[in-house]
C-alpha cells in the first residue's frame, strides 16, 4: 500500500517531467533542474504554478531558490503545505 507521502512525491515528479519534458527515471531527488535538465526560470513558474494548483497550496517565488531539484520541491510544497 502507498501512503499519501509517496504519492504525494510521485505527483510531484510527474508534475516536474510533464513541464520539463522529461521521462521520470531521468529525474533524480538530486538532479539539478537547471544544470542537469535545461529548465529556465519560465519552467521553474510553470512547476511552481502547477503544484499551487493541485496541491492546493501558496508558494512564494521566493522559495524558487529552493526549488532546484525534486529534493527541494518536496520540501517546499510539505512547508506549504503545513501553513
């Protein structure tokens, strides 16, 4: 059985393949979006858009500092999620 964590962390990923374009096992937890991808700050929005809508969360752009890999964003959306 799945908890609500991983499959929290499973949208996430698909989330973050779907904008970057990308296949899911060449995403890593630690795998840069930037460096290792070639996501811009345009792609970073569009992820940070997309998890403020189905995960019904506020993300302050200031946290995309935070959000540069898959590590990052699953902290950032559980501190959202948490407020």
């Amino acid at each position: 059985m799945t908890t609500s964590a991983e499959n929290k962390t499973a949208k996430i990923k698909e989330i973050i393949c779907d904008i970057l374009e990308l296949e899911e096992d060449e995403v890593t937890e630690t795998s840069l979006f930037k460096e290792d991808h070639g996501a811009d700050s345009l792609r970073a929005i569009e992820i940070l858009a997309a998890l403020e809508k189905n995960f019904h969360v506020v993300i302050d752009q200031a946290e995309l500092g935070r959000m540069v890999n898959l590590k990052g964003v699953e902290e950032v959306v559980a501190e959202a999620a948490g407020k």
